[in-house]
C-alpha cells in the first residue's frame, strides 16, 4: 500500500466517500454509512460496517447503496484533500456490476 501525504494507509469510510464526491457534505457520507452501512472486501474477506470510522485501504472494493443504484469501487488512492472532480475520480476504479 503507498500511504497519503500525511503517510497514512487507510483513511475513515465517511472521510474516502467524501473525498471521492459521492456525498456532497462529509456529514452525509456519515449518515449513509450509519443508516445503510458497507460492506468492505479485501483479500477475499468481507466485512459489512455501519461505522463511518470504519478504515478503506488501498485495494479495498467497496460495495454501498446510493438511491436505486448498487455501487462497488476498488479504492485506488486515499486522497489528502477534497479536490475537483478529476481528482476525485482517480480515487477509485468502478467495478462491473453482476447481471
């Protein structure tokens, strides 16, 4: 794992889905993640969490809910800041989802 500038390797749930722009405000990355919760697979284990503390590492595939959509993203970078929208998207790689 190649740790952020602060050196790093993993990063709060709520924080990454922040700084990848799937929420607009941190407070609502937080509230999804405790209302609806991940589920976090590394290395072949899963692990389902409803804590926005919960860490993302480099690698980690997360799967969650955002309205009627079913999203998993492989986490790529941690990032160190919310940045534009480029930026955000080089945080992760979107997975095919299963028909």
């Amino acid at each position: 794992m190649t740790p952020d500038a602060a050196g790093d390797t993993s990063v709060r749930a709520d924080v990454w889905l922040w700084r990848a722009r799937f929420f607009r405000t941190r407070a609502l990355s937080a509230a999804h993640v405790r209302q609806s919760g991940l589920r976090v697979s590394h290395g072949g284990l899963i692990r389902r969490t409803d804590k926005p503390g919960a860490p993302l590492a480099v690698g980690d595939i997360v799967t969650f809910g955002k309205g009627a959509d079913i999203l998993s993203v492989e986490v790529l970078d941690l990032g160190s800041r919310r940045g534009p929208a480029d930026e955000a998207r080089a945080l992760y790689r979107p997975l095919e989802s299963d028909p």
